[in-house]
C-alpha cells in the first residue's frame, strides 16, 4: 500500500458534529459575521477543546471570524458556535467593525453651515 492510502481524512461531516457538539447554531451567533472581530481574554485553559484553544492562541491580536474560520479550516457556522462558546465562558470578547451611526443633530448643523457659505 501507498502512503496515501493511510491518510487520515478528519474533514468530514462527522467531525464538525463531535466539535460543536452537534449545534448548529446559538443566540449569540446571530451578532457574528465575517467581518466580526475576536480578541481573547484569557489563556486556553488545561483540557480545552483544540480547536476553542486555538481560537484563544490566534487571537491575542484581534483576528476576524473570516481570518478564524481560514486558519482553522472550518466552516463558519462552525467557527461561529465556538466564538459563541468562548464569549459565554469569558474567554473572548467580540467587537464589530461596522462605525457607529453619525449624530444626526450633528449633520445637520453641518448641513446648515455648508448652506450659510
């Protein structure tokens, strides 16, 4: 036999189940998407699941659920559900990316000004 008949294939389906504990999704999901970013909080605690302590590793610096899910080689939903996990537990926070909206009292004193020119 070859060596690559020996392979070990652990992408399929069968491992994101036993990963995210058969979810598919939690209420904390619903505030992620791609552009979210995660910043740890804490060490990967002794006994942590690989995957939820390399989440923890990567991201001392803020990384993105995008940038996660292609380190990891795991889909969203499933890097999604163990964010999700680790923001319950304390172990990392989230912050979105999206600017928070204008003052609009503000643009419209600046409206104002422009017209006064």
């Amino acid at each position: 036999m070859k060596e690559a008949d020996h392979e070990w294939h652990d992408d399929g389906p069968e491992r994101l189940y036993v990963i995210t504990g058969g979810r598919s999704g939690t209420a904390a999901q619903g505030a992620l998407d791609l552009v979210t970013l995660v910043i740890s909080r804490t060490q990967p605690a002794p006994g942590m699941q690989p995957e939820r302590a390399a989440i923890v590793r990567l991201c001392r610096a803020p990384l993105s659920v995008a940038e996660l899910t292609a380190y990891l080689r795991l889909p969203f939903s499933a890097v999604a559900v163990l964010v999700a996990d680790l923001m319950a537990e304390g172990a990392v926070e989230t912050r979105s990316t999206v600017p928070p909206v204008a003052d609009l009292r503000l643009l419209e004193e600046v409206m104002d000004g422009l017209e006064q020119l």
